[in-house]
C-alpha cells in the first residue's frame, strides 16, 4: 500500500491528471477556463468603471458590491439546486449565465444595466461553484483529496494566466475583454452540454433508498395489510423532506458549523495577498513602476508556487499526518506567514535605493509564499472534510453553506484588517495589523486541532433505516 502511495507522489501534475476519469479531467479544465475568463476581466472593470465611464467612487464600489453580494449570499441556494435538479444543469445554467453577463459589461453604460449585469455574474459563480465541487467529490471518489489538490493547481493557473491575457486585451479596449471572456464562457457553456455526463448527488443512496420504498410499498400491497391495494400506499414520505427542511438539518449539524467558523480564518489571511500585502508594498515602495512590478511579484509567487508544489504537499502530507492535523498545519502556516512582516517593523525603514525596494519587496513577498503554502497544505483536506461531515449528503448544499459563511467572514475580516491598518498608521503602530493576523492564524489552527482531536472532524455516523414488516 505505501509504494503505491508513494508511486502516485511520485507522478507528474500532469500524469495524476491522466488518471482520473474523463469527468474529472473535463472539470478541472473547467475550472482553469472559468478562472482564465474571470480574472481576464474584473482585475480591470473598476478602472473601466471609474476612468472610461466616469462613474463615481461610490457608485464603482456598488457595482463591485453587487456583484460580490450575488454571489456569497446566494451560494446556498446554488448549491441547494444542484442537490435538487442534479450537477450539470447548474453547471451550464452558470457558464450561460456569466456569458451574458460579462457581453453586458462591455456594451452597456448605464447605471440599472451594469448593476443587473453585475448581479448576473455574481450568480453565475453560485450556481456552478458548489455544483463543480461536488461533481468532483463524487466522482473523484476515494482519490478525493488527490483531485482537490489537482483542482488547486489549474484554479491557481487560471488566475496566473487570466490578468495577463485581461492585460493585454484591455491595452486594445476593454470591450475588446469583456466580448472575449464572454466568449470564453459561451465556449465553455458548449462544452459542458455536450461532453459532461449528467451527474446527480447520492446516486447509490437515492437508489437504495427508492428500493427501501419500493420493497415497503410491496409490503402494503400484501394480502391483509391495512390500506392493502389503497391508492399511494407504501408511498409516504417518498418525496422526501423540503428545502426548509433539509438546511434545517445542515444547520443542526454541529460538527459542521464548528468546522465552517474555523475555517473563515484561512480565507481572511488569504485576501490579504489582495489587500494588505499590496498596500503594505505601496506604502513602502511608492505608486510607481517598481510598486506594480513587486505587486505582480506577489501573485506570480503565490501562484507558481502552487502550480509546482500542490500535488506533491499534499502526497506529503497525506502520507504522514490525519486530515484534522493537516488542517491544523495549513492554518499555522498561514498565520505565520505575517512574522516576516512583523519583523520588518523593528528594523529602520532605509531611506531610500536598493535598501528601500528589498524592505518592500521581500517580507510581502515571503509572507505571500507562506500563505501559499498554507493553502497548499489544507485546501484539499478542507474540501475531502466538508464532505465527510456531510455524510455524503446534500454535498453541494454543504458546500454553498460553507461559502456563504466564509464569504461573510470575509466581508468581515477584510473590514477590520483596513480599520487596524489605518489605526496602525495614524497610531504609529506598524505592527499592529500583522501582529492580529498572527493570532487569527494561531487561534484558527488551535480551533482545528482541538475539533480533530474531540473526533469532530471525523464522518458522523450513518443512520440506518429499518423496514418494519411485522
């Protein structure tokens, strides 16, 4: 068993990639193509909004707003969808969705319209987002954590390669992006109809299931059974619970819930390669070419890193520890990941030259590898842990739950870390921020290995039903 393992660490990116089956190779495609489309645009709307359009700073921050709220707050009842009316109609009804959207963008100037356009792109990412990730859990199958990290790579190249591309169409026109993303969509909406097989979530279960009904039905109809031969006996409760239902139950799972707030951590020191790094770098090293060129340095750092370490993290990491302690690890990574920058606050700031964009440049930068490599080493076991609490049940429910409560941390997170960065400036505490992201990182990966071992991390039990015949 462990030089099988060990043969499968051993693999490339790409022949892990061949292995899997054409669904799961057709989804992580997909998911590059989603990222290169996506990050081709929204890096440069809200100069398109500000500079072309000429719209007010409040009025760019609403359209932005909108799209960011369409799409956090309505993941749950995407991915509640999904479980419903089955992964790929999601999916393509995303891919479409988004087509529209992102061709409006570009043609249209007025206030009503780019708000509804907004929204549309929005809710795009919430239908299709949990749907992909269930689709790949399920058919992924016991290789599920090996097909997260994979997922990990082509999300981190997408959006690599999309602001490069965005970058160059946008020094054209910026329809010019937003026709060519929509058509990165529209072909991607293609794609999907015609190559992704239909996929529904806890097809053995609801099989299993409709047999139990099938076999209690027949007990019904049996000679002097009470209701024998009555109109729909043997057919109660066939349909199953409701919507209303069915979140109620996610919401009573408290191992779940537990897990899910821990977790908001690692999305909060994550956005700060897009928010506190950059304007740590700014501050630092001025507006000019050399702060863009250690901004982009930033992203290309983040981003390679996982393209060339991803698979072979986790194959380490699965070798050696439980999914609860990896998660633990992940989060202590990134946590620690602002040392560097706490450090860099007890040293003088040089004054100017070589020593001035190395005192820019190097601690985000370290900071940006190391929250790379948190995420390298917890995303795939986060992912494998949401289903596994879930019971292999309503996954894409789990899974829009999940971001909806990660999303919201965010908004939060992202909130007080600009508040402690303007309260560190005009307090003359420069290491305040980084040293509160320190303790967010600490008490996360605390929280984590407490719930791993209190078992909480672990599959629930599965509830058996039992056929009365008597």
């Amino acid at each position: 068993m462990r030089s099988t393992k060990a043969a499968r660490a051993g693999q490339t990116t790409l022949a892990q990639y061949r292995s899997y089956d054409r669904s799961v190779r057709l989804l992580l495609a997909n998911q590059f193509t989603i990222n290169l489309g996506f990050y081709m645009l929204m890096p440069y709307l809200a100069q398109h909004l500000s500079g072309t359009l000429g719209l007010a700073g409040w009025l760019v921050g609403l359209v932005l707003g909108v799209r960011n709220f369409s799409q956090q707050g309505m993941f749950l009842v995407g991915g509640t969808l999904a479980d419903r009316l089955g992964y790929k109609p999601l999916i393509v009804a995303g891919c479409v969705l988004r087509t529209v959207g992102f061709a409006t963008l570009g043609l249209v100037d007025s206030v009503p319209a780019l708000l509804v356009a907004s929204a549309a792109t929005g809710f795009a990412g919430a239908l299709f987002n949990p749907a992909v990730r269930a689709y790949l859990a399920a058919d992924a199958g016991e290789r599920r954590v090996e097909a997260f990290a994979l997922f990990n790579v082509f999300y981190q190249a997408g959006i690599l390669l999309g602001p490069l591309v965005g970058m160059l169409l946008t020094g054209v026109d910026f329809r010019v992006t937003c026709l060519a993303s929509a058509a990165v969509f529209a072909l991607l909406s293609v794609v999907q109809i015609r190559a992704l097989p239909a996929r529904r979530g806890n097809d053995t279960v609801d099989r299993a299931s409709a047999g139990v009904d099938r076999a209690s039905a027949a007990v019904d109809r049996a000679p002097g059974r009470p209701g024998a031969g009555r109109p729909g006996a043997g057919r109660a409760g066939a349909a199953g619970p409701g919507v209303l239902a069915q979140w109620r139950g996610i919401v009573r799972n408290r191992a779940f819930l537990l897990f899910s707030s821990a977790m908001i951590g690692s999305y909060v020191l994550t956005f700060q390669v897009y928010l506190a790094l950059p304007l740590e770098v700014r501050r630092v090293g001025g507006d000019g070419e050399f702060g863009t060129v250690a901004v982009a340095l930033l992203f290309a750092v983040s981003g390679l890193a996982t393209i060339l370490g991803q698979t072979r993290v986790t194959a380490w990491c699965k070798e050696r520890m439980a999914p609860g302690q990896a998660l633990a690890w992940g989060l202590l990574s990134m946590g620690t990941a602002f040392v560097p920058l706490l450090a860099a606050t007890v040293v003088p700031e040089p004054g100017g030259g070589a020593g001035r964009w190395l005192y820019a440049a190097v601690p985000p930068t370290l900071a940006a590898l190391l929250l790379a490599l948190g995420t390298m080493i917890a995303y795939p076991f986060e992912m494998d842990t949401i289903v596994r609490l879930s019971g292999d049940r309503l996954v894409a429910t789990h899974y829009g739950l999940y971001n909806t409560i990660c999303g919201v941390g965010i908004t939060v997170g992202n909130l007080l870390t600009g508040a402690a960065l303007d309260a560190a400036r005009e307090a003359g505490m420069p290491a305040l921020p980084w040293f509160a992201l320190l303790l967010l990182g600490l008490g996360c990966s605390a929280s984590l290995y407490g719930l791993h071992r209190a078992g909480r991390l672990s599959a629930p039990a599965p509830k058996v039903q039992q056929l009365a015949v008597a």
